[in-house]
C-alpha cells in the first residue's frame, strides 16, 4: 500500500549521530523517508542530518536519551504536532562492554540493560500504538546483535540485552504481523563502528581482544544498514550478518553440543 500523494514517509532513528544509526537514516534518505534523528550527541546529528539532506531525505535532529520513558512521550507528542502519520521506528542506539560475570560492574551490568534493552522497550511502548494506527506499510526495525544469539564468553552484560532485545522482537513480530506490520531484528556480527572506544570493559586485556576482533572486521556500516533495510521491506523478522555469523547460528540451532563446547573454549 502506498501512502497519499505529497505525504513522505516517516520515521524515527535513535542513536542517528554516528555510525549504523547514520547510515540507516542516510540509506532510507535515499528513498524519501522524512526522518526525526535523535541522540545524545547534538553535533553528531547536525552531521547527519547534513548527510539526510544531501542523500535526498528530509529530517529533523532531536536530543533523547532512551532511558528516559517521559523523553520518549515528549518525542511522540511533539512529533504529532507536525506529523500525520509514523511508518517507522528504528531501535538503534546501543553501548557495549565486556567482563565476566561477577567480574564486570554491576553499574555497567545497569548502564549496558538501560541503554540496549530498556531503551528499545521505552520505544515501542511509547510509539507501536501510534504506528498501528496506519499499519501498512509500517515497520518497527530493532538493532540487535549475534551476540545476543550466541551469547560468547565475557560478554554476560551485553549478550542479556541483546537477547533480550530479541525476544522483544520475536514478541512484536507475532503481535503485529496480524495487524499488517513488520518487525525486523538485525544481528549483525562485528562490523567496523565506533562503539568499542567508547564501551566499558572489565581490563584492558578484555578491550584489547574486543578491538581486535573490530579491526579485524570485514563489513562496514553502510552495508549492514542496505541489508537491514531491504529485509525491513520485505518484513524479514531475522538478519543474521556475516558469514561466521551465520555460520555460528547454524551450528548452534543444529548441533548445540558441539556449539556450546567451542564456545566454552573460547574461554
């Protein structure tokens, strides 16, 4: 179903400032999505919005902090001001750290659940009783990660909220696939970002490993977010990226035993 003539789609993008979250909104620009940006970074989304704007989007840049439920009932009924209609919601903001349990801090524990999971959660509370309001095409897309199907060692914190994010997605996905609208949840495996240099880390040794296995990545943030996208078109629930990634899924679904082993010894 198309919309009415002169009426953009629209849609919200969390952690917009840098990484997948500008790419995401720069590869929808590309399609005439009309996008609220939002972040904590305010210098970040003046980018890209820049970026919004030259790739043919239209956007506006809001400050949100999605641990905050209020913040994200103040986002909804400004957006109702202006906007007839959302198409869209994209869970994408996210922090990362590693440590093993009873190792890593039980403050980061709260800032890593606050951030990946309860931010999400925030969101489409506040927002999926509005997208159902005109359910087709409308779209919730969650940014989540293989860590959350594959819960490796020393990420405990991390793995939770990922998972968890997961099973918020897999929940949505039987609530609204009736009511004509689609979720998507994207597990991509280390992809090249920002997030480890501002992530919290058990040791230096736990960072040092987690950076390597960042530059030794081979996809980019654009190409996550085209994969993400066209999945979100054609209402695929799972995007698992990266062929190790996948492979690992497999493994784990058809021989556990042998998954969870390598796992362990990855310890």
């Amino acid at each position: 179903m198309s919309l009415p003539p002169g009426i953009p789609r629209s849609g919200i993008v969390t952690g917009a400032a840098s990484g997948l979250g500008r790419a995401l909104a720069v590869r929808l620009a590309r399609d005439g999505w009309r996008l609220a940006l939002t972040d904590l970074d305010e210098s970040g989304l003046a980018e890209t919005l820049q970026h919004v704007t030259a790739a043919g989007g239209q956007g506006l840049c809001t400050p949100l902090d999605v641990r905050d439920p209020s913040a994200w009932q103040a986002l909804r009924e400004r957006l109702q001001t202006d906007w007839p209609r959302l198409d869209l919601l994209i869970n994408n903001a996210g922090v990362c750290g590693a440590g093993a349990v009873g190792q890593y801090p039980l403050e980061d524990w709260q800032w890593i659940l606050d951030t990946n999971l309860r931010g999400p959660i925030y969101g489409c509370h506040t927002m999926v009783p509005w997208l159902a309001q005109h359910p087709a095409p409308a779209y919730v897309l969650n940014v989540s990660s293989v860590a959350g199907l594959l819960a490796p060692p020393t990420m405990g914190a991390y793995n939770v909220a990922k998972a968890g994010l997961i099973a918020l997605s897999e929940t949505l996905y039987h609530e609204l696939y009736p009511r004509g609208l689609g979720v998507t949840v994207v597990c991509p495996g280390f992809f090249r970002s920002n997030l480890i240099p501002r992530g919290r880390f058990s040791s230096v040794a736990v960072q040092t490993r987690a950076q390597s296995f960042h530059d030794a990545a081979r996809l980019g943030a654009d190409w996550v977010a085209d994969r993400a996208v066209r999945a979100m078109y054609r209402r695929r629930l799972y995007v698992v990226d990266g062929f190790r990634a996948r492979l690992l899924w497999r493994m784990k679904r058809c021989l556990p035993g042998v998954f969870h082993r390598l796992m362990a010894r990855l310890c």
